[in-house]
C-alpha cells in the first residue's frame, strides 16, 4: 500500500481523519508482516505499539513516499522487543528440552501442541504438518510447494521455533 503525499502530509499537520485513514490503510500490511516474523502471541501487541509510535512521531516522517517502510522498521523493532521483554529461552540443551517433555503430564503436552499448532500462521504450519505428519523428506516438501530446498528449510526451522517458543512460554520456562 502506497500512501499519498497529500494525506501524510495533511496528517502530519494533525488531521485526525488523515492519520485515521493511513492507519486504517496500513493495518492489513503490518498485521500480513506481523504474522510471518512475529511470535504468534506478540504480533496484535507489536502492531499497536507500532502504530502508537507512529502516531506520536509522524512528524518526524520526512520521505513522505517512505511512510509503509518506516512503519515495517518499528513494527521489526516491537516484534525484537517484544521478542526479548518476554526473555523466552529457545536455546535450551538437549537435556534441559527433554526434562521439560519427561515432567510435562501427556494429557498437558498434548494440549499445549494442539494450542501450538493453532497458533502457527498457514505457511508455518503447512511445512510442520508435511515434514512432521505426512513424514515427507524436504525435497519431496519443496517439489510439492514449487519451491527451492533452502527455503523450505529455513522455514520448517522456523515453524519449530515457534513450536518452540510457544511451548516454552505457555510453560514459563527460562
């Protein structure tokens, strides 16, 4: 989404309906970035701070033609606090995960993976069923998806680090 000049500017001077506009406009693409490089339970939490932001500052905006890049780099900046403020510890030993598992009751790990799961965007989640569930190799995820190897690692490690950090956090391990 392209922002006019005129209604940046118009908003930078305190129109409210301008600034109500550009917001109104820009959500769909922050909410669409959030989703993908935000943890699942901080993406709503990193938007609105973004946008708070961005309403206090908007005069500071000078390349008007810029405004949806200045809003991506708060909104990266909220998800990385967000991110740290949380201090969820995704590098656990292999020995530390799987103390975790083995005190974690059945029934409760179950649950926690199912909520885990629900909270995985599309993409993430499609990668995670594929490798974890159908058992299909990565060449066989990447030929099914279009798409080249390296992405489909890169993005199956990530589905798991949400995995992860959803698990870790909804334990309140650190």
């Amino acid at each position: 989404m392209k922002a006019p000049a005129s209604l940046i500017s118009a908003a930078q001077t305190g129109d409210p309906f301008a600034l109500e506009q550009l917001i109104s406009n820009s959500y769909p693409d922050l909410r669409r970035y959030a989703q993908k490089h935000c943890h699942a339970s901080h993406a709503e939490d990193a938007i609105q701070e973004t946008l708070l932001i961005a309403t206090r500052n908007i005069r500071s905006l000078r390349q008007l033609h810029s405004w949806l890049a200045w809003l991506v780099t708060i909104l990266k900046r909220q998800c990385h606090y967000l991110f740290r403020a949380f201090n969820i510890n995704v590098h656990l030993t292999d020995a530390e995960w799987s103390e975790f598992i083995e005190r974690t009751p059945t029934h409760s790990l179950k649950t926690e993976l199912i909520a885990a799961l629900e909270s995985l965007p599309p993409h993430y989640l499609e990668i995670i069923l594929l490798r974890d569930f159908e058992e299909l190799s990565i060449a066989e995820i990447a030929a099914r998806l279009n798409e080249n190897i390296p992405a489909i690692k890169s993005r199956l490690h990530r589905a798991r680090t949400l995995m992860r950090e959803y698990l870790l956090s909804s334990a309140d391990i650190n």
